[in-house]
C-alpha cells in the first residue's frame, strides 16, 4: 500500500477542503465578522471569551456551569465575540469527520492541553492497523495533520487488513447466500481457534479465503496437539509427583534430545523477535505451528516417551520434565497475542502444578527471552529427520509398513553431511525400524542411472541437431552423468560444433535396483533392502500385536500404569512368533503375563492380522 495506493494518492494530492454543510460534527471554530476578518479559537478557555444573548443581556461564557456549555451546534452558533469594535459569529459549517479521525493521537491524551509527556513517550504510534478502504481517509489524514504539527508522520508502520472472502474467492454478501456468522463460529470453535485461523491461513493485507474445513483442520492439528501434550506432561508429572523447586539441570549436562528441543525452541523464539518486530505476523505464528506439531509433538515427545513411562525419577528423566514443561511455558507466552484465552489456560494449568512463575497471568510476562542454541545440532537433526521422512515416504510407497523392520538401509549424502547421519545413525535407525545403516559416498552401487535429453529446453537452441544431440546424450556413460551432477556442466562436440551443457538440459532417470526400493531428494539418496527374512516377519508381527494390545488398554479405559495380563488364541505360526517376542511384547504393554489360552474374561477383542485371525483379552492384574 506504501509505494502503491498510498503513494498513488498522495502524488495526486489534492487541497483538503475541511468544511461541510451538515448538523452532527464537530464545529469550525472560525468565526467571522460582517468585513470578512477571522477570527479562530483554540480551546474552551477561549471560548469563554465570548458571550451569548440571553432576554436581551450579553452573558459571558465564563459564567455559564459547565453544563451548559456545549461544543456542538446549536450552542455554539449562539457565542459571539467582540474584537476590536467588531461582532464576530461563527461560520455555520462544520469539519469532515475525518480530521476527527485524524486528530486521534492528540485526542486520544487531550494533547496539547495536558498529557504532554505520555503523548511524547507514545508519537509517533508504532503502528496502526484498519481496513484497505482507509488509504484516502485515515491513513492519509492522520499524516496530513501529523506533518502540519509537527512535520512528522503520525505512525511508523501500517498494516492492512484486506477483505475475507468465501472460499471461492467471492465477496460475501446476504444476496448470495454466503456470508458467514463470526458469533456462531466462536460458539462452535472459539475465538481463540477462529483468530488463529485467520492469522494463519494468509497475511492480514491479502485477502483471506475463508473456509470453515480449515478452522477444523486447525483445531484438530494444532489446538488439539498443544492440548493433547500438555495433557501428556500432565498426566505423568502428576503420576511421579514432580518437585520443579529442584535446581534446573544445566543444559550442557542433558541427553541431547533436550539439547535439541531447547536449541530448536530459542531458535522459535529468535526468529519470533523478529517477525513479530516486522510485523509478519503469519509467519511468526505459523512458526510456533510448525514448531508445537511437527518438533515438539510429533519428534520430541514422541523419541521421548520411553523416558516418563519409566518407574524410577533419575536425572534423566526430571531433564525430560523441565525440558517439556520449559517448551509448554514458552509456547504459552508465545501465542498470546493471538490466542488469549488458551495462552491463559495453559499457563495457569502448568503454574498451578509447578508454582515456578511469579505472575498471575500470561499477559502479564515479558516475552521470552532467547537462550541456548546449538545450530551444529539442529543441522545434524535436520539431516536426520531428512532421512527418516524419506525412508517413511518409500515405505508408504512401497506397502512397507513401519512397523515391519527391515534389514539395512543404504544412504548416499554430500561429504559435508556424512558425519551428521553417523552422528544421529541410532536416531536413524530407531525412527525407521531398520536394523543395520550404511553411508555410501555416491549413489552409484545403489542406482541404475541414464540420460535423456530435455526436449523442452535445447529443442529451441539447436533445432536440426536435437536429433543426434538427443542419441548422443541417452548413450551417456555413468561416468559422463556423474561428472554432469557434480560439475553441473559437459562438453559434447556433435557436427563440428562444440556444446556445453547442464543439468537443466538433461533428464536423470534413477532405476531402482532389483529387491531394493530407491528414492533420492534434495542431495540424498536412500535405498531400503525389502526382501523380509522370517526373523524380520516374526518381529514385524510381534509389533503388530503390541499396537493392538496398546489399543484395546486405551479403549477400555486402564490407567497408563495400570499392570495387565493378556490371553490369546490364533494360529499355530502367529503364536510362534508371539512367543518368540513375549518379553518384548510385555515389556511394551505392561504385561505381567502374555499366555495362549481361550480369551474369556477381562476387555476380549478379535481382529486379523495379515493372514492370520487372532482374539485377545485384556485383565488388569490382581
């Protein structure tokens, strides 16, 4: 708007005509003797100079109650003055309303009257927000009038807030039936899930396409995760009773896990300073997003749970807890300004069980303030979770279901990169439940390459000779396309003429090698041994019935603590494998006892698994 309506506007400034023929607004204070000589005022003590008719007596306004002095019409048309021999009465007109508006930041402290320093602490304003609409009206006359003063803007910084629209891009009217009532959103999502839609689906200066399935998606993904983790701290703090009075453990001496949360976390709160001192604010939330869903919740807690479930409180794991609970406080603080009333709730909930903050309330704190950061770590995890995302998405593409393990996994990465994945291979390993990891320098023992011309590209630089550049380049030897990937350049010489070129003139094509599943993305190359051993399938199932027997305890309500017994029946080759992984499978499930047996007593549950039927049942333990 600055450089474009705005600045249209303004290099066609016109004069501003401030009078206007009406009733209601304030008056021109001018007054205006029979010879044409002005005469203007400028506060209600000098208004008290003049004087009103009254049964044929001139009253001076200093004597009237201050009730009865009124700044509008009709009072006002009544007060004259008398200067130098001459009766001066006002205009009858009236100011546009917009220098009202405009007037705000002076009006607002009752500046020049009183206020004077709190109206110099406060101008010119740090930023000011409306509509697109206002670019000819408040925008400008808060300008107009702020570089009459005092030769100076009025605000600093704008933000527009451009119109919502339906999620067909049209404007919302009660003629086409889509309009959408905010009071019933509120009722059904909350405010809180309604702003943080808004604020997060685009920025406030471009228009917003507004579609109910999103403020959903948006409580369910993030509102749903933020409480479904605090729940999780919740529950297991209580369980041991944790006493955050202790010192805080240092973070140089916490597992890394920690480290990395709390780098990834000051980080957010880093790049948040910044934004919110921008005014980006979509970006600044969608990064407490991505960091609550995606780092937190979904990396963090999850690699982490095996730490609260254990019985013992160790060192270990009271980092946990003051590791979790310092990200929850933090995010809290965070997605104030955007989310009051959960920011609210959630500081009060992790305050009430910890008593570690001095406020009452959470728009009561200072922003947080950034602390330990490890980017070498960060790199080395982001590397990691690359991998891992990737193998997932092989996985998922080829009917590998995580909880199958498999053999090996090969990765071909940069040189510079090589060291995070040994680094984070245990990492690695655990995430995509694959036994053994090899780091290869190049992708060549895992990946049939050949080449193929870019029709699109050279067709139009060397038109008769595509034909015989285009044979020359599918004959390219491995070692001709491995020099073109890491040179990004090849010299050819077809009829005499010499033609260099890239990779954006040539088609790499990766074929995968027979009983491996191969995928390369952004500078990494994975390859995933899919042929499945009886040992892997044995375990793979073993896996399978954990999750079952995990979901039958969550269905029927057990304690997460709660000690269980489990009976099976299935066939004879399911109950081998079961057997075989029995003390996995119990340690997993808090299981006493797993045994084949007729499941008739406790939560009995029947499904398939692959080939195989199966029925179990769950018993807490006596």
């Amino acid at each position: 708007v600055g450089s474009g309506r705005f600045g249209n506007w303004l290099e066609e400034n016109k004069d501003w005509a401030l009078s206007r023929d009406r009733f209601w607004a304030t008056p021109l204070p001018i007054w205006v003797s029979d010879d044409g000589d002005i005469f203007v005022i400028g506060s209600i003590e000098e208004l008290k100079n003049g004087y009103v008719e009254r049964d044929g007596q001139k009253i001076s306004v200093s004597e009237l109650n201050d009730e009865e002095i009124d700044l509008h019409k009709p009072f006002v048309d009544e007060v004259k003055f008398e200067k130098d021999g001459k009766i001066f009465t006002r205009t009858p007109e009236l100011i546009d309303v917009w220098f009202d508006s405009g007037s705000m930041p002076f009006a607002q402290y009752h500046y020049p009257f009183e206020n004077k320093k709190l109206f110099e602490k406060n101008y010119p304003a740090d930023f000011i927000c409306e509509g697109i609409d206002q670019t000819r009206g408040w925008f400008y006359t808060m300008h107009a009038i702020g570089t009459m003063l005092f030769d100076s803007v009025t605000y600093k910084n704008l933000i527009v807030n451009e119109l919502i629209l339906d999620k067909n891009g049209m404007k919302m009217s009660k003629t086409k039936g889509n309009t959408v009532d905010p009071f019933k959103l509120f009722e059904k999502y909350g405010a809180d899930v309604t702003r943080w839609y808004l604020v997060t689906t685009s920025p406030p200066w471009k228009p917003t396409l507004f579609d109910e399935e999103g403020i959903a998606e948006v409580q369910r993904k993030f509102f749903g995760t933020l409480t479904n983790t605090y729940s999780f701290f919740a529950l297991y703090a209580n369980i041991d009773k944790v006493d955050f009075s202790e010192e805080k453990i240092q973070y140089k001496d916490r597992p890394e896990i920690d480290k990395w949360i709390i780098s990834k976390l000051n980080t957010l709160v880093k790049d948040y300073e910044s934004l919110m001192d921008a005014y980006d604010v979509t970006k600044a939330a969608r990064e407490i997003q991505q960091f609550t869903v995606d780092e937190l919740s979904n990396w963090y807690v999850r690699r982490s749970r095996r730490r609260f479930w254990k019985s013992e409180i160790n060192e270990n794991k009271l980092s946990a807890y003051q590791t979790l609970y310092e990200c929850l406080i933090t995010i809290a603080k965070l997605i104030a300004p955007f989310t009051p009333f959960m920011a609210e709730e959630l500081y009060q909930n992790l305050n009430a069980f910890t008593k570690t903050e001095e406020n009452e309330s959470v728009h009561l704190t200072h922003y947080p303030q950034v602390g330990y950061i490890d980017k070498e770590l960060e790199e080395k995890m982001s590397i990691a979770q690359n991998v891992v995302y990737l193998t997932r998405a092989m996985r998922a593409k080829s009917n590998l279901k995580v909880r199958q393990p498999l053999s090996r996994i090969m990765v071909a990465i940069d040189k510079d990169k090589r060291e995070a994945v040994q680094y984070m291979k245990d990492v690695i390993l655990e995430e995509v439940n694959i036994k053994e990891l090899v780091i290869l320098e190049d992708d060549s023992s895992i990946v049939n390459k050949t080449a193929k011309a870019n029709f699109k590209v050279l067709g139009p630089k060397y038109g008769k000779l595509m034909k015989t550049l285009a044979a020359e380049i599918s004959k390219f030897s491995k070692e001709q396309i491995e020099k073109l990937e890491k040179e990004n350049r090849i010299k050819l010489e077809i009829d005499g003429e010499e033609i260099i070129l890239t990779k954006d003139d040539v088609e790499i094509i990766n074929s995968e090698i027979e009983g491996w599943v191969v995928e390369s993305e952004e500078g990494i190359t994975v390859a995933i041994d899919s042929e499945l051993t009886e040992d892997l399938i044995a375990e793979g199932y073993a896996r399978e019935v954990v999750n079952r027997i995990q979901n039958i305890r969550k269905d029927s309500g057990f304690d997460v603590m709660d000690k269980i017994k489990v009976t099976y029946k299935t066939d004879e080759k399911l109950s081998a494998y079961i057997d075989k992984f029995s003390d996995y499978i119990m340690n997993e499930t808090l299981a006493d006892l797993i045994e084949k047996g007729e499941p008739e007593n406790g939560f009995v549950h029947d499904f398939e698994l692959g080939d195989f039927t199966c029925s179990i049942s769950v018993q807490k333990s006596a």
